[in-house]
C-alpha cells in the first residue's frame, strides 16, 4: 500500500474538523446582545439588559405615586354659548250682551214676581286685548386661567378629590377664586397637570372686588326691580 497517496487525504480530514470546531465555537460566542440568555434561562428585553450607558435614577428623581396633600396644576380653559329666541303673540276679542227679563219681590213673606215697570234691565260690552313680546338673548362665557390644587381625599375606587384656591389683590382689584373636582388618576399627566375638562364634578366659584366691579355693578333697586319685574 502506498502511504504516500492517503497521507495528504489524512491532512485534508483534520483540517476540516478544525474549520468545523472553530465555526461551532465562534457561533456559540455571539456577541449580540438581543441573543444573549441568562445562566438560568431567556430574559426578557429592557433597556437595563440591553444597553451600556443604561444609569438608573436616585430615588429622589423617581416619579413618585401621587398621594393625599400632594399639588397638582388645574388647567382651566372654559367656553361657552348660549343663544335663545322668543317670539309670542296673543290677541283676544270678546262682546257681552245680557237682559235681566224676569226678577223677584219679597211681600209679605211671599216671594212674588217684580213688575218690570222700568222696561228689562240690560247690560252690553266687548272686550278687544291684545299682547304682542319678541326676545332674542345670546351670552357668550369664557374663562381662562391655570392654578394649583391640593388632593384633600383619595376616594376607594382610586380617584383623587381635588381643592384649589385663588386669591390675588392689585390695589383696590381682588379676585378670588375656588375650584373643586374629582378626577382620574389616569387624566393626569406626567408633568402633574390636568385639564379642567377631565374633572367631574368640577364647581369654579369666581369673584371680583374693586373700583372696577362698582363700575358695572347693579344696585340693589335694579336687582330688586329684573327680580320682581312689577312692569
């Protein structure tokens, strides 16, 4: 047998066990990070897992869960329109004509006939009314502002009783205001604000006092007469 001729087939098998063994190894050693398992099992994808530069925050930077006495920001933006016509027309016509052709007397305990000597009694009129109203009301309401509230209660279901005041003074001008709500957690946003329209119950109290007020007021004779309206 010559050995000279299975020699270089002998080189060319171990050479190709070689290859086949560094292939296995190189798959084994992926550098992936998305294909990487943990020694007792696949974890799931996070950036904690995933990233290099991933930090976490200190406790004090943490969103932290909104609690009783905590503040939140109330964005009011309230708009409204209200249009209402009228229009009323009542006429009424009416005549009245009556004769009186038969009466009675009292004589001597009797009830008797009265002579009609005089002629019958008669009584004729009319009556003509009319009464005519037209009215056209249109209001337009707008408030606009942003305050801050305090959770006074947490209700079991998980909603938050809300309760913000508002007291300004420039001079002789105060406004004040007060709002109440109860609203969701989950209408609250990351930054703690929350839109007036997502409030139930939600009861603005809004007050002016000053030089300017005085000037548009209604004096209590006019409150009294738009009540009552005696005309």
């Amino acid at each position: 047998m010559n050995h000279n001729l299975h020699r270089p087939l002998l080189e060319v098998a171990i050479a190709t066990l070689a290859i086949v063994s560094i292939v296995s190894s190189t798959a084994a050693q992926d550098a992936s990070l998305f294909h990487r398992a943990a020694p007792q099992g696949p974890q799931d994808l996070s950036l904690k897992n995933t990233s290099f530069v991933f930090r976490e925050l200190p406790p004090e930077a943490r969103p932290r869960e909104l609690q009783k006495h905590d503040i939140i920001t109330v964005l009011v933006d309230f708009r409204s329109r209200f249009l209402s016509e009228g229009d009323a027309e009542s006429r009424k016509t009416a005549s009245l004509t009556a004769t009186l052709t038969d009466w009675i007397k009292l004589d001597s305990g009797s009830l008797k006939p009265a002579p009609q000597s005089d002629g019958d009694p008669k009584v004729a009129g009319s009556l003509n009314s009319q009464f005519r109203a037209e009215s056209d009301v249109e209001l337009r309401d707008s408030l606009t502002f942003r305050m801050g509230a305090e959770i006074v209660d947490i209700l079991p279901n998980g909603n938050l009783v809300i309760e913000g005041h508002l007291n300004i003074r420039n001079n002789e001008e105060r406004w004040r205001i007060s709002l109440t709500g109860v609203v969701r957690r989950e209408s609250i946003q990351a930054d703690r604000t929350v839109n007036s329209d997502a409030i139930f119950d939600l009861d603005i109290d809004k007050e002016e006092l000053g030089q300017v007020r005085d000037g548009y007021a209604r004096g209590w004779m006019g409150r009294l007469y738009d009540r009552f309206k005696p005309f």
